[in-house]
C-alpha cells in the first residue's frame, strides 16, 4: 500500500528513555522557576520606571537641565536592564528548557529565531557594555564635582578609574567572547562546512 502526496506524516516515534538520561533530560524543568523569577523581576523594574518617570514628571519644572538628563539616563539604564532580562528569559528558557513554537506568531523577536546559547552570550554581554556605559556616563556627568564640597554624588577619582576600568574590561570580555564564538563556528565556502 502506497502514501498519496496528500497523506499526512506521522509524527517521528520517538523511544522511551532510559531511567537516568530521562531523570537528567527532564532536569531541565527545574529551571522554570528561575525563569519565573526573572518575570516577577521584571515586574519591579516596571515599577521603578514609572516611579522614576512620576519623579521626573513632577520635577519638570524645577529640574536643571543636568537633573533631567541623570534621570533620564536613570530611565534608560532600567530599560537596557529590562532588555537584558526579556534575553535571559526568553532565549535562555527557548535554549536550555523547551521550544516557545513562536515561528508563525506575528510578534516573535528576529534576535529569537537563530538564538542559541553562543548567540545568547553575545548578545548578553553587548547588553551589560551598554548597562556598563550608562553607569559610567552618569559617573562622568558629576565627575565636574570631584572633591567639591557639597557635592550631589560622592565619587573619587580612584572610584572613577575603576569604573573606566572595569568597563574597558567588559569590553574586551565581549570581544574575546565573540573571537572565540567566531574560531569555533564552522566556515562556509562554495557551499560546504569546514571546521
């Protein structure tokens, strides 16, 4: 008996584990509720930017322009820290715990369909540089202020050079990280995958 072209295919049968690769496979799920965690932490920073947002609406009129601008900046950093979060949850739970079978939902992320745990590092890492660049900016807006007495934040210079220091060594992480992704990734040429 032969299949018409219309036929349906069943699905592949696959067979039963074993005990222990089934208990070590299933033990993905445990993350589940870290994921959810990281959801309810998405949730406070929601809030933080509407109580930051609220400062920054009642205070527009008596704000300096340096007061508006720190926090807005303030704002920002919530945002990439909430960009950071939605990568974590949703890339890390589509790479280490299950399959979201997003591929026909109209609002599926682009970064989502060629997401994998290399892909996800990177993507992780540019998003701490620009959490770090927030942070530094902010510092280098009352860096004027250093030693001032009186001053509206308490930074030193040692303070100061450590953060710088500690961004370029973000930076340099980022890149190595991405060097050794692009080492390891097979080549393409004419058509066939080299190692």
């Amino acid at each position: 008996m032969s299949m018409a072209a219309d036929d349906p295919i069943p699905p592949k049968a696959y067979p039963g584990l074993r005990p222990l690769p089934s208990l070590i496979f299933g033990s993905r799920w445990l993350q589940l509720p870290l994921y959810v965690g990281l959801i309810v932490a998405q949730g406070v920073y929601v809030i933080l930017f509407l109580k930051e947002l609220w400062h920054l609406v009642l205070g527009a009129m008596k704000f300096t322009e340096q007061e508006i601008m720190l926090v807005v900046l303030g704002l920002i950093d919530v945002v990439m820290i909430s960009n950071l979060l939605i990568m974590v949850i949703v890339g890390g739970y589509e790479t280490f715990v299950s399959r979201l079978e997003l591929e026909k939902h109209p609002d599926q992320p682009e970064w989502l369909s060629h997401v994998n745990a290399s892909v996800l590092k990177i993507k992780l890492a540019m998003a701490i540089i620009g959490i770090s660049s927030i942070h530094l900016l902010r510092t280098f807006i009352y860096a004027g202020q250093l030693g001032k007495e009186g001053a509206a934040a308490t930074f030193t210079e040692t303070g100061v050079m450590w953060q710088a220091i500690i961004h370029t060594i973000f930076i340099l992480s980022a890149l190595g990280i991405a060097g050794v992704e692009r080492l390891s990734a097979p080549t393409y040429h004419g058509g066939k995958t080299h190692d």
